[in-house]
C-alpha cells in the first residue's frame, strides 16, 4: 500500500486568493489524480497529472482554475485559483495501487473553506 | 462513460438490523468494483473490493459480490452497530481512475 500525506489538512481563505495544496507519496508513482468532494456530495475527478507532461483535466475543469504541478515520481500540487465560495471542498489526491486490481490509495485530503 | 448509481439515501436502521445498499455500474471495459466508507470528519477508507466476476469482498461483516451479470455491486451486512453509522460509497476502478457514485448516508440507531 502507498503512505499519502497531504499540506495543508485544511484553511480557511478569502474570496479572490488562490490556495496550494501539496501531495507526498512514499512510492514513486506513474499517475497521480485529484479529487474534489463538495459538502454533502460525491468525490469528482479533476485532474490526473503525470509526471513530465501536462495534467489531463475532466470535463468542467481548467488549467486556469486548477494549475496543477508534478515535478518528480512521489510529489504533486493542486492550486485553486482565485477562489469563491463555490470551492469550498475536500479535495484529495490519490495513486494506483502496485498490486494491478484497480485499487486507488487516497490521501487524508484538504478542508478548503472559501469565505 | 463510467458511471456508478448508488441507492439512495440516507438510510436509518436500529441497531443489528440487516443492511443493504445498492449499487449498479456501467463500464466499458472490465472495472474493479469497491465500497469505500467515510466517518464523520475523517477520510475516506477503503472497506472491501473485488477485482472480477463472481469475486465477494468482505470486511468487518460487510460482504459485497460482483454480479457481472446485472451489473451489480451491493453493500451487505448481516447485523448493523451503532458505529458503523458513516457515509458509504460505491465505486469502480479502471486503469487507476475511480468513478464514485452519490453515497448514502447510513445512521445505526441504538
């Protein structure tokens, strides 16, 4: 199994700022992915971001809106930009398993409060 | 695309009740199927999984099989406790990409 760790666990931050959220693995990785969870719903792909190309966003979701960086195997971040109210979320970074059955590890993720 | 439904909720039960929660999936390829419980405040945990047809998983009294046949995937428990009360979501797995139904809300009332 992968050990995730992820900076900050939560924040509290004004309208307009913009928030970078950090993920560490113990293993080195291929594929990372980002996740939101809004309050009281489901978790929701962002992003799945390789390391040494460009992230791969879903639908409804922007580079713009959510840079996203991969500089080496075991290390991510996720920035959410020019916040609203509206990202107010979870959001959670997570990493294929080793063992080839599909498995997802996930990290702890990131309280964001967007005053 | 994938998708995941999940029965809705919430769900109230008496203690050592017997739970079910339902799940559907479509896929196009050949998905791992897994349960995924979330407490309150805390994150999300991996409850029990099956890679193939046929395969049940199993954790803490809780039992799901994969039916490829209806497409199925649903949540079990013989006898419900009071700590069990979480937010349960179903999900599958391809390629290292989840898609995650709705969850459903259960609370286990002593």
């Amino acid at each position: 199994s992968a050990v995730i760790s992820q900076k900050p666990s939560r924040d509290i931050c004004q309208r307009g700022t913009s928030l970078t959220i950090q993920c560490q693995v113990d293993s080195q990785v291929t594929m990372m992915f980002w996740y939101r969870q809004q309050p009281g719903q489901s978790l929701t792909l962002i992003a799945t971001a390789n390391q040494g190309s460009e992230a791969t966003y879903e639908s409804g979701f922007v580079i713009d809106k959510f840079p996203i960086s991969r500089p080496n195997l075991t290390f991510s971040t996720l920035t959410v930009s020019n916040m609203s109210p509206e990202d107010s979320s979870i959001y959670l970074c997570s990493v294929p398993g080793l063992a080839g059955d599909n498995e997802q590890f996930f990290g702890p993720g990131t309280r964001l409060t967007v005053l | 695309g994938d998708s995941v439904t999940q029965m809705e909720g919430p769900v109230t039960l008496s203690e050592e009740a017997f739970l079910t929660i339902n799940c559907t999936y479509t896929a196009t390829g050949y998905p791992s199927l897994f349960w995924y419980v979330q407490y309150p405040g805390e994150g999300l945990q991996l409850l029990l999984k099956a890679t193939k047809a046929d395969d049940k998983g199993s954790n803490k009294g809780f039992e799901a099989t994969y039916r490829k046949e209806t497409t199925s995937f649903h949540l079990e428990k013989g006898s419900v406790q009071v700590s069990d009360s979480a937010v349960y979501f179903c999900a599958l797995s391809d390629r290292g990409k989840s898609t995650f139904g709705d969850g459903t809300t259960l609370t286990v009332k002593p």
